[in-house]
C-alpha cells in the first residue's frame, strides 16, 4: 500500500513535469514555425525579457539583456505575452517636442520650421515620405517655449547609427536655430512683487534675486 501510494505521488510529479515540458516543447515548435523572431533580433516581452536573441532551442530560448548577461526563457512565456520585435521594424523612429524662446517671431519660427524640414527631406539618412511619416510643426503654447515637434525616421535601425543620425540632427537644429537669431527655451518663472516692505533697497533685493 506504502509502495503504491509513493508511485501514485511519484507519478503525479512527473505527469505535472511533463505537462510543462510539454506546454513549452508545443510553444517553441510555434515560435519557430511562425517565425516570430529569429537569431539577431531585438525582442521585448513585457515583465519576462529585454534583449538581443541568440539561439531559440526547442524548450527556451536564449536571450542576451542589454547588461550582457543571458535570459533562458521558457518558450511558454514568449507564446503567451505579447513580444515586441523591434529587430524586424523597417526604420527606427525619432519623436521629439522642442522648447523655442516665446520672444521668438513669427517669421523666425517659419524660417526655423521650414529648415529644419529641408534638413530632414533632403538627407538620405532619414526614411522618406510616403515610406514613413515625418512632421515638423510648430505644435503649441507651453508654459515657458513655444513648441516644435519632430517626428521622422532614421533608414538605419542599428541602435549606434540610430545615435549618430540623431547626433547630427541635433548640430543641424542647433546651427538653424541660431541663424535664425533666436535660441532655446527653459523653465522660468516671473515674480511679481506689487509692494516691497518700507526700507527694503531695490540693488540689495536685485543682488538676492537676480531674476527681479
């Protein structure tokens, strides 16, 4: 009796075993069959891994994190949650609001828009209309700028070309900007004082509070 009870238990542990075995074994025969990803690829699945593939196995898949340590990760989980695989995406995108002076004119702010978009449409290195989308717009009042959005592609999807492309964007927004005489906004606020208190010197309170 003793006997048998323990290879009932026995038998229960391996037949719960083998239904995860088996759940992943079915998940990967889908996750290869489908191609959902292959070596090289870029994935992301939420909660369960970030990171660069290098073997998918018929159990787990191996994926190399962004700290360079390895995720083996059970086929079941990347067949049951969403996975993001950006090593397929076409271009990669970049989307960016920048703050402009509120003292900046109506004029600058086209001669500003409109280079900027001259930059973008006639270098090769960003994805081009009806390919992909790009926008440049003056896009709204904010509390201390005046915004401008960009939104475009680079051709190149590799993460260090991708930093590149948005290296030089950068310098060719700066330099536009700065022909265009007007410069870049932050964060400010004014104080208005409506009275001081009786003896309290204007040079001392400027001296304080050099924004006054």
């Amino acid at each position: 009796g003793p006997i048998l009870a323990g290879l009932g238990l026995f038998g229960v542990a391996v037949g719960l075993g083998a239904q995860d075995l088996f759940k992943n074994l079915i998940a990967g025969m889908f996750v290869i069959g489908e191609k959902r990803f292959k070596n090289g690829d870029w994935i992301v699945a939420e909660n369960v891994v970030d990171g660069i593939v290098e073997n998918i196995g018929l159990r787990a898949t191996k994926v190399r994190r962004w700290d360079m340590a390895p995720a083996y990760v059970p086929n079941s989980k990347l067949a049951d949650n969403a996975v993001t695989n950006f090593g397929q995406m076409p271009y990669r995108r970049i989307s960016w609001t920048i703050g402009l002076e509120y003292r900046t004119t109506i004029d600058q702010l086209r001669r500003i828009r409109d280079n900027t978009e001259a930059y973008i449409l006639g270098n090769d290195d960003f994805a081009q209309p009806p390919d992909a989308l790009t926008f440049v717009r003056i896009d709204s009042f904010d509390d201390s700028s005046i915004s401008l959005m960009i939104y475009c592609f680079s051709r190149t999807t590799d993460w260090g070309g991708w930093l590149k492309v948005k290296e030089a964007l950068i310098y060719a927004i700066k330099k536009i900007v700065a022909e265009a005489g007007s410069d870049f906004a932050f964060p400010s606020r004014s104080l208005y004082v409506e009275t001081l208190p009786a003896g309290t010197e204007i040079s001392a309170l400027h001296q304080q509070m050099p924004g006054v």
